[in-house]
C-alpha cells in the first residue's frame, strides 16, 4: 500500500516490545519500499514490471515477505513463500522446484533486511 509520497506504508508491530521510534518506523518503511522494488523488478510473475501503472501490484506482498525473511533469514524460506503466492494467491502453477530459480530474488530480499 502507497502512502502519499508513493512509498509503501509500513506495518508497525505495537503489540511487541517497546513503541518504535519513528526513525526505526522510516527505516522500515525504506525496506519496503526496496523489497516493493525487488518484487517488481526480480520476481515480476505476471510480467508487469514494464507498466507504470503496476508499479505497486505486488506491494500488497511486501510486509509478509518481509516478515518470512526477518524470522527465517532463509533465502530458500522466502524463494518458498513467493511460489506459495504465485500459486495461492495469484493462481499460477510456478511449476516444481522454481524456488530454486528464485533464490536470487530471495538473497536479494534478505540482503535488504535487518540482522536480529
């Protein structure tokens, strides 16, 4: 989801530990926005990157994306969760083993998140 300046809102965990600060709220909100972009451009399933338009068709994606990669730091674990969205929620049939093609994509979302 854009907020009005055209980056992706963040989600804010309030019923974990202490209030985040809002410089830890803009940095996550920096995040997603570069998963969003990662998304868009890496992993494309429905091959829209080159429309305008679409610029936010996958961002409603990026918070549990973001989630999977912070809790697992697994590349295989998230290059999984994006076949699972192409087929439960888009209905495609990324076919066996795709994961394995989208371990790039995944190392590049983990590459973008915070060491815990």
């Amino acid at each position: 989801m854009r907020n009005s300046d055209g980056g992706i809102k963040p989600a804010v965990h309030t019923h974990e530990g202490p209030k985040m600060s809002s410089n830890n709220i803009d940095k996550i909100a920096e995040i997603h926005r570069k998963i969003g972009t990662v998304l868009l451009q890496d992993w494309d399933p429905i091959g829209v990157s080159h429309v305008p338009e679409a610029s936010d068709e996958y961002d409603s994606y990026v918070r549990e994306v973001y989630d999977v990669a912070v809790q697992t730091r697994s590349a295989q674990a998230v290059a999984k969760h994006l076949v699972k969205i192409e087929r439960e929620t888009i209905g495609l049939w990324p076919g066996f083993r795709r994961w394995r093609r989208l371990l790039p994509v995944a190392q590049k979302v983990l590459d973008l998140t915070p060491k815990c």
